[in-house]
C-alpha cells in the first residue's frame, strides 16, 4: 500500500515510565478499497529508525512502509525520485 506523506508532526517527550520518546509521525493518505476517496494513516518513526533507513521523509514523499509479523517496521521504499 502507498502512501502519501502529507504532514509530519515531531515528537519529543517523557512518557509515564520517564523514558524519552524522539521521532516523528508521519500523516499519511493511502488508498484503501472500502473508502471513497482516500484514508488517512499516521506512523510513527523513532530517530533511531530514521537513522537506520538513511533517510529523512518530507512531505510529498510516496512510500511503501513494510512490516515484519509482529507489526513492526521494518522497512520504507521511497518513490518517485
């Protein structure tokens, strides 16, 4: 699934357990067969898995975000560049 990175929010707080939490969420609209027009998706990304991808997103950024089976990214292939 595509998707199109619309608006980037940064993170950067403590949470309950007094551990930092820094990254990103990214706002995504995607294509999704039971929604007439687009969906909208937010990811998170730690700065530690922006560093491991070698690669900051921008808004306007296409990408396909891929997952291990646990649910955890573990992979993004960029488009369009």
């Amino acid at each position: 699934m595509l998707h199109n990175i619309v608006g980037i929010e940064k993170v950067d707080y403590k949470n309950q357990r007094g551990n930092q939490i820094k990254g990103l969420k990214l706002h995504c609209l995607v294509e999704n067969k039971n929604v007439e027009g687009s969906a909208a998706e937010t990811i998170y990304l730690s700065d530690r898995m922006i560093n491991d991808f070698g690669r900051v997103p921008k808004i306007g950024d296409v990408c396909e975000v891929l997952y291990n089976k646990y649910g955890n990214i573990t992979r993004i292939d960029y488009y369009g560049e």
